[in-house]
C-alpha cells in the first residue's frame, strides 16, 4: 500500500519505532519475529525491518489498522478524542507503549520523535 499522507506515514513511523523501543527493552527474553502487515510494508514504514514479540506484533496490527482508518482530519490527540476506537485492552497498552518510550527516547535525546506525540 502507498501512503500519500503524509501525516499517516509520520505517525506509522512513530508507532513502529516506539513499539520496537518497549519489546527490546521489556520484552528481551520473548521470541521475536520479523513483523509484517497486510496492508503496510512495515519495513518501509519504519525505515528498517522490526523484530517484535507475538503481543507487540498484535498490538502493532491494531495500532496501525486504527490509525489508518481514522477518520478525522486533522486527527485529533488520542486522549483528546471523543471516539476512542482502540480496544480497550489495546488503549491502556498503547498508552504504556507510548509513556515508556517516549521517554526512553527523550533520555537518549532523540527529540525529533517530540514534534509530534500521538498519545
Ligand atoms: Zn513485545
């Protein structure tokens, strides 16, 4: 799939980058396998291929799926929205996803992943 939107990509990108962060770091002793999607080219997507473990991929499947098919533009924070379409069991994942590595890349000083935060 192409990705003319540039907004969409920007926030794919994120997810995949944040997600590959968290399963690294709390999910080291967890088999990994090279993630893939149907409807993205998640090594494009993310500018190289992610190792995820078999929950994470799950939660990679539905994060990229919700966000694609938002419908609201421009979208809206997460926690600002009055939709919520995450499944709630992903929601709170997501969320702990995104504190996690948010700030694990702030103290690695990756600040371009701060113009932008999704949660
Ligand atoms: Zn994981």
């Amino acid at each position: 799939m192409l990705l003319h939107d540039d907004h969409l990509e920007r926030d794919l990108r994120l997810l995949a980058k944040f997600l590959d962060i968290y399963c690294a770091d709390k999910h080291a002793g967890v088999e990994k396998h090279v993630a893939t999607l149907k409807m993205h080219d998640v090594e494009a997507v993310a500018g190289r291929s992610l190792s995820l473990c078999p929950s994470c991929h799950a939660l990679l499947a539905h994060a990229f799926t919700k966000r694609t098919n938002c419908p609201l533009e421009p979208k809206p924070a997460c926690k600002r929205c009055s939709e919520h379409c995450y499944h709630p069991k992903y929601r709170e994942r997501i969320r702990e996803v995104m504190k996690y590595s948010g700030r694990t890349a702030l103290l690695r000083g990756r600040l371009d992943y701060f113009f932008h935060l999704l949660f």
